[in-house]
C-alpha cells in the first residue's frame, strides 16, 4: 500500500463492487480519453519540515513582482486600507462560522447589517444580502429569482456585451434549473436595443433581462427607456454592475432595475488568483423572498436596546432544507467584513475620488497610446470610465510578454489585435509612462 494512500486493494475492490463497476478507471468512463492523465503522478518523497519550506520558498522566488496591473475584465486593482486587513485577521472574524444561532452573534449581525445598509445606498435598491460567492454567481441567482417571480416564465435573455464568464455560469445554472437563454445582439460594442425589442415581442415568456454596466468593452451603455420596455412584458431587468463604478454612475435603482448584482471585489478585495471575493445582490423589497443569502434587520429587545436579527428565516437551510434558496456560508460573512471596512473608510466622497482618478489615468493611457501611433480605440465614440478596447498592429502575445518582463500587466488579450486595458487609482502617470514606451518600441 502506497503511504500517501489509506485504502487497501481489498478495500478498494469491495467499494467497486459496491458501485456496481470492476475498476476504478470505470468510473471516469464519461470523461474524453484526451483529459485523462496518461502517466502516473509525479508525487515527491517525502520531507521533513524545513525541506518543505525550502521547497516552497524556492518556488515563491520565481514569482515576478507586479509593479502595475493595467488588466480589468471584471477584476481590478483597487486601494486596500491596511485596517481592513487587519480587522478581518482577527481571530473573533477569521474563525466564525454562519451564525446558526444568530441572537448570540451581535458583532457578526451587525457588520452584515452595515454591509447591506451600504450596498443598498451604492445600488439605489430597498435590499441586499450577503452575499454570494461571486460575480458570476451572483448573477445567476438573480437570473433564477426572475424565473421564480415570473411564474411560468422560464425564458431570460442576455445582452452579448457581459462578460463572457459571467455567461458561462449563467448558462450552466439555467441549463440545470431548464431556462431557455436567448442572446440580446451586440452593435458597435453596445447592446442592440432595437433586437431586444424584437426579442421581447417575440416571446411572451421572458422572466428577465440581463444588462450590465459598464459592459465587458468598459463602455458605459445608455440604458434610457430600457426597464420601460423591460416592465411592459411583464419581466424583470437586471443589471450586472462593476460594484465601484455606482459611486460614480447612475444607479441601477435609477436606471429603474428590480436586481443588481455583480462582484463586489472592486470595492477593496485585494486581486488574489481569483478569490475569495464577494458577489453582491440587492433587489426590490418585493422581491425580498426570493432573495438567497441572508438578510440582517435592526431592532429592539425587551429592554429597548438596540439589537440586530435575521430575517424571514424561513428561508434558510436550517429551518426549511428543503425549500432553501441557495446555501451561503461562512467565507462569504468575512469577505462582507471586509468591503464593509472598506467602504467605511472610504465613503462615498472617497469612492468617487477613486474613481475619477482611475478615469483621469485611463483617459492619460489612452491618449499616451494613441501619440504612440499605430493603434485607436476599437469603439471611439462610446463613453468609458475607467476600461477601455484597444485596435492596434503591435503584435499584443509581444506586448504582454516584454512588459510582464518589467512587471507590469498590460491588459487582457481579446483577440489578435485587441487588447481590453483599465486603470484605477493605483496606476501612476509614471506606470503610464513605462507601459508607452514599452510599446513604443515596438512599433
């Protein structure tokens, strides 16, 4: 017997024969004999303690220090106060668990509290949980809510321009839960308004509408007269929001949206290989039970003192299993800790200066790239706030690869010739200045 492996070969067989096969490799019969591992795994000896620190220390200096990150794509660069890493390391946050017992976790209720009071503000919307595993998540559980308040209504349509990430999870919650996705057109890197009509008239069972905003391209869309059109079939619009840009752009309350949602990793998260981050949810108030996630309530006990307590507990897992909304647990509280901290901090004047620095350095990249020659703007007469799509003849595999060789990401290669840039208040003009000259010279 292997000694990284606890099972005997006599044990192994009478679980086989237990799941009604001769062979392990007969459990994967389904998966494409391209994917499987051809040879065995490379497992190392074993080591002591200080080997496998030296081991791991070896491999952490080969890792590049990054020095600026021009990439977005969803993700981004923001400011994290020292403060917020610092109360969410602590032991009371780091180690609690979901509250099943909620009355005896008045810091916990409180924070959640907090964080729901000011997503609510930043969204325009009477509610928020808190909160999901992620953007993508997030968005399809506000897809499935659509579903569930429409009834019958199983068709929700998506418009080209979210990220297309965001619309993979999408489509695999809705191919699993049986709703019907149909595609909103894309012209001139907007949503086709004209075919959403065409779409909505066409059918007589849409549940809801999938916007975002900005969209993938970092354009900001004119979403005038959408939720009108949206409401008049009887269907819910929802938009699909980069969480920091609502201190700077309208609402999705006031665009007229019954659900916001999106990653709320923007909104201090540190970029981290893709997570934990937070997807946030907010809706209309009547919307509330077809809510997942928690939601806090502030009031009263016995004695007038101020107290905080969960809300229509019926939904949860632990009362109602088997009616439950979607399941969110511990991991998701801290990262709520965390933005709360941080939007604390930064409130909305400094949520804003965040992002008017972010456009002014964006707009610095732009116009440096356009003196450079040789490249424009693949949608020049869309508004953007901080992102934006490059056309260029530089060879962008080139790119990428020299500045990445002086630690700075460049942005995200959408095609041969494309490149999708962003910046936040944490690029400098000098950052600007290296990224242009690097491509300077390879024009």
């Amino acid at each position: 017997m292997h000694r990284y492996f606890p099972h005997t070969a006599g044990e192994i067989e009478q679980m086989l024969a237990r799941c009604g096969v001769s062979k392990i490799a007969d459990l994967y019969s389904d998966v494409p004999p391209q994917l499987m591992l051809a040879e065995p795994y490379r497992l190392p000896a074993e080591m002591s303690e200080t080997e496998v620190r030296e081991f791991f220390d070896t491999l952490a200096d080969m890792n590049r220090p990054l020095k600026a990150c021009f990439a977005g794509g969803g993700f981004y660069d923001h400011y994290t106060p020292a403060v917020a890493s610092s109360i969410a390391s602590r032991s009371e946050f780091l180690t609690a668990y979901t509250p099943y017992q909620p009355e005896i976790s008045q810091g916990t209720l409180q924070y959640i509290f907090e964080y729901q009071t000011m997503m609510s503000r930043l969204t325009g919307l009477e509610i928020s949980n808190a909160s999901m595993y992620d953007g993508a998540t997030a968005t399809a559980e506000a897809m499935m809510m659509a579903v569930a308040a429409g009834r019958k209504k199983r068709r929700v349509l998506v418009s080209a321009t979210i990220n297309p990430a965001v619309r993979a999870v999408v489509d695999t919650y809705a191919r699993f839960h049986g709703v019907e996705i149909e595609t909103v057109k894309e012209t001139d890197g907007v949503t086709d308004l004209t075919d959403l009509a065409r779409l909505l008239d066409a059918h007589n069972d849409v549940a809801g509408v999938i916007m975002p905003q900005p969209n993938f391209y970092g354009i900001v869309e004119n979403l005038d007269g959408v939720a009108d059109m949206v409401h008049a079939k009887k269907a819910l619009l929802i938009m699909n929001c980069v969480a920091a840009d609502l201190a700077t752009l309208r609402t999705p309350g006031e665009w007229g949206a019954d659900i916001a949602c999106g990653d709320a990793q923007s909104l201090g998260i540190p970029l981290s290989y893709g997570g934990p981050y937070l997807g946030y949810l907010c809706a209309t108030k009547a919307l509330m039970r077809k809510m997942p996630g928690r939601i806090v309530g502030a009031t009263t006990d016995g004695e007038g003192r101020r107290c905080f307590v969960l809300t229509l507990q019926a939904r949860e897992q632990h009362i109602r299993r088997e009616k439950a909304t979607s399941n969110i647990c511990s991991n998701q509280g801290l990262m709520t800790l965390f933005v709360a901290v941080c939007m604390s901090l930064l409130g909305t004047a400094g949520l804003r200066e965040a992002a008017y620095r972010g456009h002014q350095t964006a707009c610095y990249l732009l116009d440096s790239l356009l003196k450079a020659g040789r490249c424009r703007l693949r949608f020049p007469d869309k508004p953007f706030l901080n992102e934006f799509l490059l056309e260029t003849e530089v060879d962008v595999d080139m790119l990428i690869s020299r500045c990445m060789e002086q630690g700075i990401l460049p942005g995200i290669k959408l095609g041969e010739n494309l490149l999708l840039m962003a910046a936040t208040e944490m690029q400098t003009r000098e950052d600007v200045d290296r990224l242009t000259a690097i491509y300077k010279s390879l024009c």
